[in-house]
C-alpha cells in the first residue's frame, strides 16, 4: 500500500526516522536512505489493521540483506560477506513474536555489553526490575540476529572511542553530556554508550528528562 505512493511512504519515512532519533529500532546503527525499510511487527497479511496501525510500525535498517554503496561511511557495518542477517530481515526467517522495541522501558536500560568483542546481552537484574521477561528479552536478541559479527565489531569500536575519551582525561559525565543531545538525532549504538557510562549517562540523561 504505501510502496505505491512515494509521497505517503517517504511522509511515514521521516516521521518515523524523528521518532526514533535517526536509529535502526532493532541494532540502533544510524538510519540512512540506502540502508532502511518500514517494518510491521505484526505482517501485514494478519490483517488490514496492522498495515494502518501506527504501533505497529518501526523504521530499522536493511539487516545485511545487500551490500551498501561505498558512500555510506560504515558499508562494512551494514553488509558483511558471511550472509549475517540482523533486525527486520533477521526476524523474517523466525515466525515467533518478538517483544515491540516501542514498548521497552525508557529506563531501566535492559542490555548490557561485552567490553570484550561488543556482544549484545541481556541485563537480567535491569528486566526483573521492570517487570520484563528476560526470556522475552534475550528471544529478540537472538530471533533479531543482534550478535551478528559486523554489529559486535561496530559496538566494540564505540567502546574503544570512549576508552579513548577516558583515557585523554574526559570524564564520563562530561562525555555524556557533549554526545547524548536532549533532542534531535542520537549516536550510534546509543545504549552500548549509555552501559559503558554508566551511572553518569543515567543522571545525565534523567537531567534532560529523556523519554527515548
């Protein structure tokens, strides 16, 4: 329906992209035109409405699912020869339900991340503590390829840099404040930055009265 009309299809683009400050609603890479897709939680073909429900809609990036064009400075993030798949063309290959990322808690943050290789995972104490199930929870880890080896590796850099940061004498509080903006379009990989700065991020961001 909306592929039919560049008008109405581009509209729901862009007011989806601003809801979502410019990430992916699965991996949270950075949206861009070459690398996006409207995506119903609930397929369509479940009814007519889930096509027209506005919940039901997020705007994620393309999983891997083609090469990039070389322009888009993060293409090795994107696509990666090893045919891993990610977000809305991961979960495509699953039928289960996975938990609507517009329904996550603005807080407490419910992932956490390996120092390590960037790994995506489940804080379970953070889930128990918002009343949401970890099985729901480390399902849509999994059913949403997010531990694919390109996104472990683009999280892991965001976890260098901000060692980096730490390491020419920034504090955490203060980086949190330069990079994590109250309104407009947020960083890449958000909430691998929000875990690494821990409890500055959280009163950094509750300072803005961040609402997601």
């Amino acid at each position: 329906m909306f592929k039919k009309n560049n008008d109405r299809r581009d509209a729901i683009r862009e007011r989806l992209r601003d809801d979502q400050r410019g990430l992916c609603a699965y991996c949270e890479n950075t949206l861009v035109e070459q690398d996006e897709s409207v995506e119903h939680l609930v397929p369509r073909s479940a009814g007519l409405e889930y096509e027209l429900d506005w919940n039901n809609l997020v705007l994620c990036c393309l999983g891997g699912e083609r090469p990039i064009s070389e322009d888009v400075p993060d293409a090795a993030v994107r696509y990666d020869s090893d045919g891993s798949r990610s977000c809305g063309h991961a979960k495509k290959r699953h039928p289960r339900p996975v938990v609507n990322p517009r329904s996550l808690p603005v807080s407490p943050r419910l992932f956490r991340f390996s120092s390590e290789d960037g790994r995506i995972l489940c804080d379970e104490a953070s889930c128990v503590a918002a009343g949401v199930a970890v099985e729901e929870v480390e399902m849509a880890i999994t059913t949403c390829g997010l531990r694919a080896g390109r996104l472990n590796r683009a999280r892991l850099a965001v976890i260098n840099e901000l060692e980096g940061m730490l390491a020419n004498g920034d504090a955490e509080r203060q980086i949190a404040e330069d990079i994590l903006p109250a309104d407009g379009y947020l960083p890449a990989f958000f909430t691998t930055i929000r875990w690494y700065l821990g409890q500055d991020a959280e009163d950094h961001l509750q300072s803005i009265n961040f609402a997601g």
